[in-house]
C-alpha cells in the first residue's frame, strides 16, 4: 500500500464512522422513520454525497448500523465471550430511554425489511459457537446470555416491572453466572 493512499483510507474510515455516529444519535432521538440521509448527512458533517459515498441508501446505512452493533460482539475483551455480550447489553440498558428509542426505530426498521438483521443473525450464531467451543459451562453462559437478552427486552419496551436497585442486583447475578 503506497502511503499516499494511507491518509484516504483513514478518512474513508473516519467519515463511515461519523456517518454512523450522527445516525444513531438520530435513531435516538427521533426515530428511525424520521431519520433522513439530509440529516445525517448534516449531522455528521459530510456533504450529503459524502454520506452516499458510504452508504447509497438508507437501507444501506441501517445495515451498517446493524452491522456495527454486531461487530461488538466478536470484539476481543476481558472475560468469556458470553461474559461480553452481557456486558454490551447491560451497558446498553444503563441508558434506558435512549436504548428504548433506539430499539424501537430499529424494530420498526427491520419490521419493514427482516433482512437488515441477517448481521446479526450472523454475529449471534459466531457468539454461540465461540461460546460452545471455549465455555467450560455453555449451557449455563446460554443461560446467562438468554436472560440478559430477554431483560433488555423488557427495557426496551418499557414493560419491565424492575426498580434499579432491582436491575443492577439481577444485572449482577447474570454476569456473575456468565463468568461461573
């Protein structure tokens, strides 16, 4: 690689990550229906054909979103694998009202086109058999994975009947059983 193309590479790279960045931050905040490639595109900062650059569509943004989120869970870590993705989970639900607009955007998303999950179809079925293949206890970090899975859930649809001091003791116990 010639190091004239190194810094492009870096940009290319910076300006997908803004792009991503300023959507989620829309998803946020307004939802995935309201969220608009002009809006992005002005709150990453980028000229609305550096966004399509990127990401020729909005389908193709959303997937890139997914994707990201997905990618989490493959990243290297302290702990096991199971262990990790509670972890992700868990840190997202300390934010309740911004993972609930947030899931609910990208429910409403996929409701419209399944397919935009196939990366994480992909990402949960690598989990399970990084799990399977170094956890001394599967079945358990399953388990534990399962439960923190349906918790977020519960936030995410704001029908969980947890106090905090409730949520953080159980958040405790399932990452206690992912780690054994």
């Amino acid at each position: 690689m010639s190091p004239e193309k190194t810094p492009e590479k870096a940009t290319k790279r910076t300006s997908r990550e803004a792009i991503l960045d300023a959507a989620e931050a829309l998803v946020r905040e307004q939802g995935v229906n309201r969220m608009t490639l002009d809006a992005v595109a002005a709150r990453a900062g980028l000229s609305k054909g550096g966004l399509l650059y990127n990401f020729p569509s909005k389908d193709s943004l959303l997937r890139g979103m997914i994707e990201r989120f997905a990618a989490r869970f493959n990243e290297p870590g302290e702990g096991s694998a199971a262990g990790r993705m509670i972890d992700i989970r868990l840190e997202a639900l300390a934010e309740k009202a911004q993972h609930r607009q947030a899931g609910h955007g990208m429910l409403a998303a996929i409701a419209e086109k399944p397919e935009l999950l196939d990366p994480m179809r992909v990402a949960q079925a690598s989990l399970w058999r990084t799990i399977k293949e170094t956890d001394a206890a599967p079945d358990r970090s399953l388990i534990a994975w399962l439960a923190a899975e349906g918790l977020g859930f519960l936030e995410m649809f704001d029908i969980s009947p947890l106090n905090d001091e409730e949520r953080a003791r159980i958040a405790a116990a399932i990452r206690a059983m992912a780690e054994g």
